[in-house]
C-alpha cells in the first residue's frame, strides 16, 4: 500500500514547506520582511544590481512579485530602482546602505537556522545531503 510518509518528493516538500515558514516567521518578526523580499534582499547582497527579470530567473518568482518585493524594499530605504534611461520599462535593483546593513542580518539569520537544521548532521552527512540533494534536482530537471 502506498506511505505518503515514505514519498520522497512528499517529504521533501515536507521538509522545505517547514523550513521556509520557520524562517518566514524569523524575518517577518525580526526584520518585518516577507519571504519575496528576503529572497530578493539576499539576492542582491550577492549580485548588488539585478533586474526585475534576473530576479523573476534566480529567485523563482513571478515578475509581478519580484518586483513587488523590490518595490517594497525600496518603500523600506533598503533598496534604490535603477530605471533605463533609454527604455524605462528596464529596471534594476540595487541595495543601499541600510540594505547591506540589513542583508547582513538577514544572512546571519539564515546562517543560524541552517546551524539548528544541520546540528544532529555529522559534517560528512551534512556534504552527503547537498550532493543528493544535487542528484534529486538534475533527476527532477528531466521529468516530462
């Protein structure tokens, strides 16, 4: 008979579903920030300028809600819009100084919560897991 418990895709969906509203609720409490806004927050920490269509790309977001989140972060002072000035449909999204402050925060949290995840992991686990983790996502990349 078929164990929903024992689906692998179930339980990563589990897994991931727990993981994203433990930190959701961390931001929102700590930073005042949804989950579209730290992904785009953290994006730009390690890109500094992207456009709204790299972060629809890199983020796994609608192009109306990454450029919601980015909207909002500048709403917040911690991100500046860059319009083109040859067609101002192009936008980008660069952090300012409060946004780095923040990103630093917010990349600490992240650092944390990955530390309480991990800790009952031995470190050679932990390597193991990402690299399945790789194999499942290549694997998933191939179903029609």
């Amino acid at each position: 008979m078929f164990d929903l418990n024992s689906f692998i895709p179930y339980r990563l969906n589990q897994a991931a579903q727990q993981t994203s509203e433990a930190l959701a609720r961390k931001y929102r409490k700590q930073l005042g920030l949804s989950i579209p806004e730290w992904r785009v927050l953290t994006h730009l920490g390690r890109y500094d300028k992207l456009s709204v269509r790299d972060l629809e790309k890199s983020v796994g977001l609608a192009r109306v809600a990454a450029s919601r989140a980015g909207s909002n972060l500048c709403n917040k002072g911690w991100v500046k819009k860059i319009v083109n000035e040859q067609d101002r449909r192009l936008v980008e999204f660069s952090l300012t100084d409060a946004g780095r402050e923040n990103y630093e925060r917010v990349t600490l949290l992240a650092e944390s919560t990955e530390a309480i995840l991990l800790k009952s992991l031995a470190e050679a686990d932990q390597k193991k897991l990402l690299e399945l983790l790789d194999k499942i996502e290549e694997s998933a990349r191939q179903i029609i």
